[in-house]
DNA sequence: GGGCACATGTAAGCTGTTACATGATTAA
DNA sequence: TTAATCATGTAACAGCTTACATGTGCCC
C-alpha cells in the first residue's frame, strides 16, 4: 500500500481504536524502509509508491506484538466535568450526557454495519473471529456507556418525590 | 494544596479517569498564579507552597468546564494485538485476555471500595451523585471488558465439535 | 476549467514524560 | 542512621499534530 492507503485503511478499518496522522507515517515509511523491514515500489499513480513488508518486518511485526500492550494515561474529558458537576450548569450537564448518548449510538449503527459485512463476507476466514472480537469491543463499550448515561440521569436528577395520599 | 498534594489527590481520585505529571503541574501552578487564578502562599512544611482557587479561577474553571470534552484520538493496544491475533502465539494472546480479566476485576474491587466510602460518609452532599457517576462508570466499562473477555475467549477458540452419537 | 480525491513530504511547534538535582521531615 | 515520604523545579527529549507546499489524475 501507499502511505495514504495506510491513513484510509487506519482510519477506516481500525478506526474506533487506533489512529495514525500523516506526519507519522510517512517518516515512519521511510525508517522501516532504511532498516529492511519493508520495500518500496513506484505506485500505479505517478509520484506514488507503494510498500511491502518483507520477511524481516514479519518478524519485527510479530516480536512488536508479543510485547506487552501500552495503556495510555487516561485522560476523560467526560468523567472529569461529571466528577465537577455541581460546577456546571444542569442544562449543559444534560446537553453532555445527551451528547455521550447520541455518540455512542451512531458507533452502534456503524459497528452493525461493520459486523454484517464481515459476517456476509468469506475471505480472510482466520482473521474474521478477531475482527469480530474488535467489533464487539467497540460495542461492548459504547452499550456501556449508554447505559451509564441512563443512569447518570436518575443518579444526578433524583425524581420528583411522589404526592403524599 | 501543595503541588505534591495536587498529585496525589489527582493520583488517588482522579486516578482512573485524569492523571497529571509533576512536570505539568509545577509549570501549570506558576502559570496560573501568574495570571490570578490562584494565590500563592508558605505552607506548613518548610519550603512547601499552597495555593487556593481566587474568584478569578474559580470563573476560568467553570468555563472551562462548560466546553465540549477533548476526545483524545484512540490508541488501544490490546485490540490491535486482537485485530492481528493470527500473527500472535494462541497462548500469549489467551494471557493477554487473563491480563484484561485480572485488571478488571481488581479495578472493580477498588471501586467497590471507593462506593462504600462515599456512600458512608455525609460530607460533600451535592457531589456525591457526580462523584458515585464517575465510579459507576469505572464499573460499567470494567464489567464490558470482563464481558468481552468471556465472548472473544469464546470466539477464537471455538467450542470442539461433539462427538456423534 | 474547476473541483475533488489521490499523493507526498516537511517544518514549526505544542504537549507531556522522564530523569535528574536538591533538600526537609518523619518513622523505623 | 537510614529509609521513606514530602516537596519543588528544570532540562532534555519523545511523540505527535497541524499547517503548509506541492503536484497528479479523473470526472463533471
């Protein structure tokens, strides 16, 4: 693939877990290139090249993912304005909260759709259970969250208490 | 609060949403101070500094509060190493899910500790709603990754067909 | 001819981490 | 007395984003 068939394919087809900007694959291109781990080819267009990972960034590939996976320091825009809630003004909590819930259902939509493809399809047979793994993960975590926005909602609008008989 | 208090309040409750580094925080509070937004003053230790929130501040934070959540671009290590599962050993990728499982499960063992606390304790009435949100969903995806766990435990090792009868 | 998608690459600059240097205070 | 904890601050650097500069090829 091209540098910018790698962006299309990180962000299409990892995208609701991994990302990559240009100004990092490109550099990065050309380093494997430099230490073997992968060829470089004029492209079909002019101008473009294409790449190719060799025997040697198989392996580097493999020994990368052997390697015990990075969590990132969290950084939650979301819970931090909830753990200040009473600093904010109710509306714009719900609006949030609204926000959140719209979010996650449209990454439903999308993970369905992702999820029927691969389902429909039957190329890549060895690589589908995993692929299905990071689909359910996605919507896993996005039921997950609508469900604690519902109930975030009761938590921080406790209900009207009921007329006494 | 002292710089070091700041760190481990944002350690110890923050700690699984927000984090900060002493190199952020130092800089941050002069910069801050430079500005009015908090005051400055000797602390009880020697050469310790506390600061308090002026008026000034408090109205930066509420603003700052009221703006949409940064969402920071996704870098999941673990579903990448799920997304390339064929080119991984089965055996190392069953003890990366055992690994997920096991942090689950001692992340929702603190939170049910953290639940508890806040749930006895009577002080800061109007933020335990917020502060119990912020918890909830900490259990919440907790609970999904356990789940996922289950389900892709499942998915990629495929129950052995039945003997016939 | 214009606009869009394809395509590459770099430079400026921001954010944030890590490591280090330094020292006071407290508990074992 | 010695280790741990409290406490501050900086410098080097890694990582990454954004904007910009540049150009091709296709379709309307």
């Amino acid at each position: 693939m091209s540098g910018y068939e790698i962006r299309r394919a990180i962000t299409e087809v990892l995208g609701h877990f991994w990302h990559e900007s240009f100004g990092q694959i490109y550099p990065t291109l050309a380093a494997l290139a430099a230490e073997g781990l992968i060829t470089a080819r004029p492209g079909d267009r002019a101008g473009s090249t294409e790449y190719s990972i060799t025997e040697l960034g198989l392996a580097a590939l493999r020994a990368d993912l052997a390697t015990p996976p990075v969590t990132t320091p969290p950084r939650n825009g979301v819970l931090l304005r909830t753990f200040f809630g009473p600093h904010l003004d109710p509306a714009e909590f719900a609006g949030m909260l609204d926000a959140v819930d719209a979010q996650a259902a449209a990454r439903l939509a999308t993970f369905a759709q992702i999820r029927s493809d691969l389902e429909a399809g039957n190329e890549h047979a060895e690589h589908i259970p995993y692929w299905l793994a990071t689909v359910r993960a996605g919507e896993l975590n996005a039921l997950a969250q609508r469900e604690w926005v519902r109930e975030t909602r009761a938590l921080v609008r406790p209900p009207a208490t009921l007329p006494s008989p």
